[in-house]
C-alpha cells in the first residue's frame, strides 16, 4: 500500500508569553515530523528547542544518505530500524543541549520536550520525552499515543488525581523528564501502522492545556484542508486564555495518486 501524506504546521506565541519557545519541523521528503517545547531562564528555552530540532533533522537527513552510521544508545530489537533511527536522532539532541548547557552560565537548566514521528511507507514511528503529545484519529476514534512524562500525570496513573483534578492542579506544569536535563535520556519509542483516511497530530501543551480533546476530535473529523486545520487549533487555544505557546502539526493519510488511478482502472476492467 502507497500512501501520501498531507500536512498542517503552525506556532503561536499564545496571549500570556513574551517568547515563543516552542519549534518544529516538517520535512515531508524525508518523511520526519517534530515538536518542541523549550523551558529554561532567559533565551535557553527557544534555544534547546532550537538545537533539538536541528539536531534530530540533521541525524535523520544524514541517515537518509548512509543507512550505516552508527546510532547513539542500543539497538531495541522489539522496534523497527526507522525507530531505532528516531531513537539515535533525539539521543543526540539530548546530548548536545546538555554539553551546551554545562558549557554556557547562560543556558544552565536548559531543556525542551520533544514529540517526534518519522514515516517510513505506511510505518510510523514515533519517538517522545516530555508532555508535548501525539494522536492518532482513525474513523471517529482519537487515540494518544504518547504518555505524558509529567508530575501529574504520574498522579493519575497511580490513582491518586483525577484527570480533572490534574488540570486544575498547580503542579500540571512540571515535566519528570526532558532533553538537557541530564547527560543521558529515556526516549519513549513506539509504532503502528497508518491506513488512509488516518489523521496524525502532534503538538505541544499549549493546545491539550486549553482545548478538550472533544473539541480536538471535532475539528480533526470535520477539517478537509490541513493548513486551516491547524489554524483553527492554533486559534481554539487562544480562545482559551492562551496561557502557553501552541504548536501543532496536522497530517492526513491518503492514498496516493497512482494508488488511486490503478483502483479507477481496475473499477472500469471490472465494469
């Protein structure tokens, strides 16, 4: 099966910031699809952000060309070679915004999340560490595919806060891991499969802070153009107070072109 991939990508500053630290990426020939969210005094947020998206781009790109360069960290057998990939590219990133930060008084306690999705054919895989997120939208059904490493989240798995309770909690903002923090990171990988018809979102906190995920599975079903989809996301939040930067990134699965010329044909031999 062939597939095309189709794409919305905006950020906004929000109503409440002064910066904007979030930044992403989207480079549909390689097929890699990121997230930021940088946290840290003065500038060093924008700034982890920054090295992680340039970082994770250049490793991936690079591979693209030798699919023998080495990885940073261990092969997981229990993934694809493309996760594994994904896995190698944020390890990096990890690394460097953490020698940049012991290097630099200015960026000390830099860090960013990441949410990172690398489709290989109909395979995506996906790569996270931090709360910035990942959803997949089949038929009528959203599913997050990514957990949050967060305080409250934490609480919530282990019973002790409702998901309400988390949302309203003081704490929502304080993430139990990230890139930079220290010299080595837990990167949460996964895969699965895409179908046409599939829709993919992955964003930062700014969105899931402010708008509910009925509102989000609302305006993925209804959407037919990705670049208004985003739009619209990015506008739900800052009708919401706008309390964070938003970033979000729409995908829509298709068919591809000659997929869809090959079944017109075939449907004529048929008639």
């Amino acid at each position: 099966m062939t597939i095309q991939i189709l794409h919305g990508a905006q950020s906004d500053i929000g109503r409440k910031r002064l910066q904007n630290e979030d930044r992403y990426c989207v480079d549909p020939t390689l097929g890699l699809y990121i997230v930021c969210d940088g946290m840290g005094g003065s500038n060093a947020g924008e700034v982890a952000s920054a090295l992680a998206i340039e970082t994770i781009h250049r490793h991936i790109n690079e591979a693209s060309q030798n699919p023998a360069m080495p990885l940073s960290g261990s092969w997981d057998p229990s993934t694809s070679p493309t996760t594994n990939r994904l896995a190698s590219a944020i390890r990096l990133a990890n690394e460097l915004i953490y020698r940049e930060s012991m290097a630099k008084p200015e960026w000390t306690g830099m860090g960013t999340t990441v949410v990172a999705a690398l489709i290989t054919d109909n395979l995506l895989s996906f790569g996270h560490v931090g709360d910035s997120r990942l959803y997949l939208l089949r038929q009528t059904t959203l599913q997050p595919l990514t957990i949050d490493h967060s305080w409250v989240a934490e609480q919530v798995r282990t019973g002790m806060m409702t998901e309400d309770q988390a949302e309203r909690s003081p704490r929502r903002n304080i993430v139990t891991r990230a890139l930079g923090v220290d010299r080595r990171v837990d990167v949460t990988l996964g895969e699965t499969p895409l179908q046409p018809g599939d829709r993919v979102l992955l964003c930062s906190d700014g969105l899931t802070k402010g708008v509910r995920p009925a509102a989000i599975l609302d305006s993925l079903v209804r959407a037919e153009d990705m670049s208004a989809l985003s739009e619209d996301l990015i506008a739900q939040a800052n009708n919401a107070g706008g309390e964070d930067n938003t970033t979000v990134i729409v995908l829509s699965v298709r068919d591809a072109p000659e997929t869809n010329l090959w079944h017109r044909l075939r449907d004529r031999l048929a008639i």
